[in-house]
C-alpha cells in the first residue's frame, strides 16, 4: 500500500477517534502517519485548510450547522472543489443512514460504522481499494 505521511480524523466521538487511530496504527505499523484529530466540522475544516494531507477521514454526524443536515456534509461540500485537495483521498466512515447517497454525491469513498464493529479490516480493505 501507498505510504501515507499525514492524516487527518474528523470525528466528534472520542471512543470512535481512538478505534480510528488503532486502526490506523495496525494498518501502517512499519511507516505510522502522523495523524491530526478535530472533533468538528468546523475545526477539520480550517485544520485541512493548514496542512497537506493524503487522507481525510470525517463522519457525517456531527455538531449542528445551521441549515446543514449533517455537519459532514457541510465539509465536504466547502472543502472538496479546491485545488489544494485534488491529490487528497477523502473517506467517510459514519453511521448515518445514507452515508451512501451522500458517499456518491460527493464521489467519495466510505465505510459504515456498522461495517467497521462487525470487521475492523474494512478499513483496511477500503484503504487498500483507495491506494492500489
């Protein structure tokens, strides 16, 4: 797999936030990415804007935004269209119940939380299809 120098987690859970990160530990065990972590849309968004990333995970589900039915959602639509983030893979992994339609609007790719606790190497997997 692609060695990854920078990720970025987005997700308000911290229980979710650690599964990520050992996930994440497991998976690039020989070459571990240094992994930044906001708990908000908001917060990902201006911490994405900072830095250079491979990879962007955020949930969909997360603080409230006025006229936003997911705070995920938002991101993506403010983040995605711009230049700085054409090389950057995205990833949602949420437990909202159309995580695919919206995975599909945005031509992301995603893995649900429901997928992950029955299999944590989806995650796995999912990386691998996104880097081959």
């Amino acid at each position: 797999m692609t060695e990854l120098k920078r990720i970025l987690i987005i997700e308000d859970t911290p229980e979710w936030v650690r599964t990520h990160k050992n996930l994440l530990g497991e998976i690039f065990i020989e070459n571990p990415p240094v992994i930044d972590i906001c708990f908000s849309a908001k917060d990902g968004f201006i911490q994405a804007l900072s830095a250079k990333y491979d990879l962007i995970i955020t949930d969909l589900e997360m603080e409230k935004i006025p006229n936003e039915y997911y705070a995920g959602d938002w991101f993506l639509k403010n983040i995605l269209n711009r230049e700085q983030f054409k090389e950057t893979k995205f990833l949602i992994i949420s437990g909202a119940y159309n995580i695919r339609d919206i995975a599909e609007k945005y031509k992301v790719d995603y893995v649900p939380k429901s997928s992950l606790i029955s299999n944590p190497l989806s995650l796995k997997y999912k990386l691998e299809s996104l880097y081959q």
